[in-house]
DNA sequence: GCGTATTATTTAGGAAGCTAAATAAAGATA
DNA sequence: TATCTTTATTTAGCTTCCTAAATAATACGC
C-alpha cells in the first residue's frame, strides 16, 4: 500500500482520474448495495424498479423492453434476464401489448410498488449523507464538471456508430 | 428523450452525481474498447496487463494472485478467470511460488510485455485527448473532488467491515 | 511434534452486462 | 396481395464481477 513512485511521465491525470471514477462508483455501490439486500433485491434490480415507478408517475405505468432499456442504459437483452429475476421474485409483471403483438409490457406489481415505496425515503437519505462531504456548491461543481465532461463523451461517439449502453443506472 | 418534469423532491443533486458517474465510466468504456478490442483484448484485459507491466518496472515482476488482485481492486476469484483467459491468449505466465507452496506467481509474457508497449503510447494520447474538454485546472478540480468524495466513502466503508472490491480499474 | 489457526488459491454457482443471430410481427412497396 | 425491410424481443454464448465453500500449505501454540 506503499504511494511507491508514480509509473512514468505518462497521463498520469487523466489515468488518476478514471481510477477515482472507479473507485467511486465501486465504493458507492458496496455501500448502498447492503441496503437493498436487507430488502432482498440488488442495486441493479432497484435501478430499475425506480424507473418504472417514476414512468407510473408520469403517467406511463406499462413500458416495453425496449423503453426500460434506454432509461437504464442497457440492451435490451440484458433487460429481459433482469426482468426474468424480478417477475420470479413477483416485483414486476410482463403481458402483451394489444396494439403491437411483437411488444411485451413491463409493470410493477403491487407488490413492487409497495417495495419502493417502502425503501424510496430511506434510500434517499443515505444518497444525502453520502454526499454530504461536499458543500452544496462542490457538489454543484462537481455535477458540472461531470456533466461537460460526459456530454464531450456523448459527442465523440455521435460519430462512432454505436450510441447508448453501460453498466447500471440510478442506484 | 424529452427532459421532462422532474420526479419529486427526492434528492435531485445526489441522484444526478450518480447517474452521471456511471454514465462517464460508460462512456469511456465504450469509447476505449475498440481500440483495446483491435488488439484482441477487453479494456479489463488491458488493466491487468498494464498493472503487470508497471509492477516489472519496479521491479516485482511476479506478483501473486492476491497482489494482482489488491492492484486492480477485485477479488482473488475474479483475477483467477482473467488470468486464465489471458494465460489461453498467451500474455500472461502463471507459475509456482518456491518459497510458499499455496501461491501461484503471475507475471507477463513475451508477447504480453510487447503488447503493452506497443498499445501504450496510443492508449496514453487517446486518454489525454478524452480529458481535453477540461482545462488543466478543471482536471485538477475534478480530481480533488473526486478524490475527496471517494476518500469518504472509504472511511464510511472503514466501520462497515468489508473492504476493498471495484469493477475495473487502470483502463 | 501435533493439532489448530490462518492464508492462498481455486471451484461452484449466480448476477449483470455484452454481441450476434433467431423469431415473429408490422409496415412499406410494387 | 406478396414480398421485402424494419422493428421488438428473445436465445445462445461470452466476459467480468461477486460470495461461499473446498483444498492445500503455512505458521502458531503448547
């Protein structure tokens, strides 16, 4: 654990940079992940059933694969094994869509709605707390620093071909 | 794709830091990889060889699984399937400890040690030209408030028991 | 020296993501 | 209408991570 001699001239802040990145959204995640155990779901599984009840809240309370997809920036194959394990564990229904026979639709149950409402406030405190090591105006900075950042990232790839896609999503 | 109306109260600033966290690192995943891919190897791939290839140059050209594992912030079981792979593309050795028979020493190849110098150069130019949509000290702002947000996490973690444990790292 | 930690790795099994290809339904066009 | 293309989802198979448990070797304490 020695700091040691740093590597070479190399790009030693940009590299620095995505490690901190890393380690941030590792340590996040063993952090808040506990919680959602307790409650017998995963970090991923409450990404997306807080999706979909927010999209029940603006007034979209059946949304395709496809849809849930983009919100949570993953592929839709991944969005069907997620939404397997969660209809098995009775969170979210899946029926046919009558407009569109290649469409399935995903919902709540009850008992998944019931389930956010019951970690949502809680949750919510934790996320403040986390933050909290940053004033309200690092916290700012810190958001717009990201934000140009990633948005420069968007840009580069518009050109790339491929577009979305990531790891999880709204923890 | 609209903005739309924001869900609640809820903690918006926290919520969003998330978001834009896992949105960064996915976006330089995707923008990273086909280049790492072109040489036939992942992004993840590319961690290990490159923490290899910087622990030689301090000389500690053989690490054990557990060190390697320390370096790039996953588990013992994790660094067993990666070398593996790695082992099989014929980038990495793995070896017998002759001081303590329950390690196994891994260290790179020929051909990995001249992949990594090959790749390096363009892999430090492409990282440094990611950065470039911040001026220096923007990096250096970014940096130290990242650096101190993950610095809490940590200590938060510190009670909690569990430590280390991330998803990638050196990119 | 012998039995009991402890330490190092691997195995087993699972979650969450990916791409590419298969299937099925819609839509467009000729 | 019949074909061709596009869209929506799933299947198959892979990577990379995880935890828990099995295996093997070392180190300690008496």
């Amino acid at each position: 654990m020695k700091p040691s001699s740093l590597p070479k001239p190399s790009n030693v802040a940009g590299d620095s940079t995505f490690r901190l990145l890393l380690r941030t959204i590792g340590n996040v995640r063993r952090i808040l992940d506990p919680f959602f155990a307790k409650a017998g779901i995963s970090g991923s599984q409450w990404a997306i059933l807080w999706n979909l009840y927010r999209a029940e809240e603006d007034g979209h309370a059946l949304l395709r694969v496809t849809d849930l997809g983009e919100r949570l920036l993953i592929r839709p194959p991944s969005v069907t094994g997620a939404v397997d394990r969660l209809v098995r564990a009775g969170f979210v229904l899946r029926s046919n869509s009558d407009h569109d026979q290649r469409s399935k639709l995903i919902q709540l149950s009850p008992a998944g709605r019931r389930l956010v409402e019951t970690l949502h406030a809680e949750h919510d405190k934790r996320v403040t707390s986390l933050m909290d090591v940053l004033s309200a105006a690092e916290q700012r900075q810190l958001n717009q620093l990201l934000h140009r950042f990633v948005t420069h990232l968007d840009e580069i790839q518009e050109g790339t071909g491929r577009e979305p896609s990531a790891q999880r999503s709204s923890l």
